[in-house]
C-alpha cells in the first residue's frame, strides 16, 4: 500500500474529509491517506488533532515529518490559495508526486516559483479543477470554437478557476486581455484570445448550475449542462498520477488560467477595461 500524506492549512474542510475515502475506493486500497499535517486550528471547526482521530489518519507534528514518511503528498488549503507556496515548499523539493489542491496559486508570480521549484527538484506536480475532467467537456470538439459562455455559482474569489479551468482546456492558452464585465455580486470576465476568439464566464449564486453555450466558426452552436461525477473522474486521474508520475494538465495550462485569474482579480477594479496580459 502507498501512502498519502495531506498538508492543509486546517483538516476540517470539505475537501479534505472527501478525498481519503474517493482515493481508497478509486485505487482498490493501493493508495490510503495516512499522515496529515494542519497549520492551525480554526473557531467553529474540529481541532487538527481530533480531526484525525475521527479519520483514523495520523497527525504529524511538521510538514517534514508529512513530506519524509509518504510515497505521495497533496496540499490542500482549498479555500485560502495563499498558503500554497508555503505549505507547498518541502514536497516540491521532495522529487515525490504532489497534487496541489485548486486554487493553484493566489497570483502568477507565486504560480511561477512553485512550478520552477518543483522544475528544478524534478518533482511531478500539477494542480486543476475537478471540473476540467467533467465528461460533458471531453467529447467537445476544440477545433473551430469560436466563442462560447460559462455559467457557475460562487464567486470569483475561490469559484472562478471551476469555469476558468475549461475554457482554457478547450480554448487553449493564447489568451491576450482580460476585462471585468460582473457585479458586485455577480462576477463576469471577459477574456479575449490572440486571434480574436472569446470566451466569457458569469456567476450567478448557489443555485446557478455550471453549463456553457460554444458557438464554432462553421456556425453550429452547442450547449451543456454540467451533470457528471466530475469528482470522480477527477480522482481517478489523481491515482493515475500518482502511479505514473505524468501530470494529467500541462503546466502552460495551469499558468495560463493563474495569469487569468491574477488579472481577472485586477480587473475587478477597473471595470468595463481591457487589461492586456504581458
């Protein structure tokens, strides 16, 4: 059996009380979440110590301790990207499989140094969306889309990168601008490709499902309703990293959607603009 090892800012979050039993189950108990390491405890939540008693995982008292006793590592802090590159530091030097949780990182100049820290360490890394491996979004023809339109719930903050994670798998990464058409409560980005192509998404609250309109260049148009196990699928290609070492996204992908939700973050505060991406 391989071991996993998690590091987060704090273990009692939705992620991470979900993946330990998905990876069981989608590895056929080959891979198991058994080391775990919590930067502190948050008001309202179980400790970091009693969280792992009601998991039957075991807290360890350093992240060195995490990084030393596990074949693989992921860091997670779903909620609060800030603290990748921090927690991240030892397992991108470690040479061992990490999965970095979404969002990958707060700004692309922080996505920089963690992708050139595992580069030069020879670490696999990767980071995505759950979203991007939804299977309405792998039999879409990526050829000729001309523009399309992404709806979702949450806000920017933390919920942007689940649309902006399949626009750039299906559009590519050739994006030049980006500009901030939403609300305050309503978030919208425009985001403008080389070539003249567009793709803009909208968040419209909880009960707003994810789903997307494209139109092609020959003048078809289809639309989705996302309604597949996209976490499933998600999981499934986590362990297939973990046993191959081969990142299922490419790191052009994962900087191109940083750079877009750095900016799109920006952009916020000059609406109705174009910021070109340099």
């Amino acid at each position: 059996m391989k071991k996993i090892g998690f590091i987060d800012y704090f273990l009692d979050e939705w992620h991470a009380e979900k993946y330990p039993g998905w990876i069981d189950k989608a590895s056929s108990g080959r891979m198991q979440v058994t080391y775990a390491y919590g930067k502190s405890n948050q008001d309202g939540k179980l400790s970091n110590a009693e969280w792992c008693q009601k998991k039957g995982i075991q807290l360890l008292d350093s992240i060195e301790k995490v990084v030393e006793h596990s074949d693989y590592l992921v860091v997670l802090s779903p909620d609060h990207p800030e603290y990748h590159e921090e927690l991240a530091q030892l397992a991108l030097q470690s040479g061992k499989p990490t999965y970095i949780d979404k969002t990958f990182a707060p700004d692309r100049a922080s996505a920089l140094r963690m992708f050139e820290l595992a580069d030069k360490h020879r670490t696999p890394m990767f980071s995505t969306s759950a979203l991007r491996f939804a299977a309405e979004y792998s039999g879409i023809e990526k050829q000729g889309i001309e523009s399309l339109i992404s709806l979702g719930p949450g806000m920017f903050t933390n919920y942007a990168i689940h649309q902006v994670e399949p626009i750039v798998s299906l559009m590519g990464t050739d994006v030049r601008r980006v500009m901030w058409v939403g609300t305050d409560h309503t978030p919208a980005l425009l985001i403008g490709y080389g070539d003249g192509r567009q793709a803009v998404f909208h968040q419209y609250g909880p009960e707003c499902p994810f789903s997307m309109a494209l139109y092609y260049d020959g003048g078809q148009s289809r639309f989705l309703k996302i309604e597949s196990d996209f976490f499933g699928a998600f999981i499934e290609n986590l362990v297939g990293f973990f046993e191959s070492g081969q990142p299922p996204v490419a790191q052009e992908e994962t900087m191109a959607i940083a750079t877009i939700l750095d900016l799109g973050a920006r952009a916020a505060k000059t609406p109705y603009q174009w910021l070109q991406l340099k």
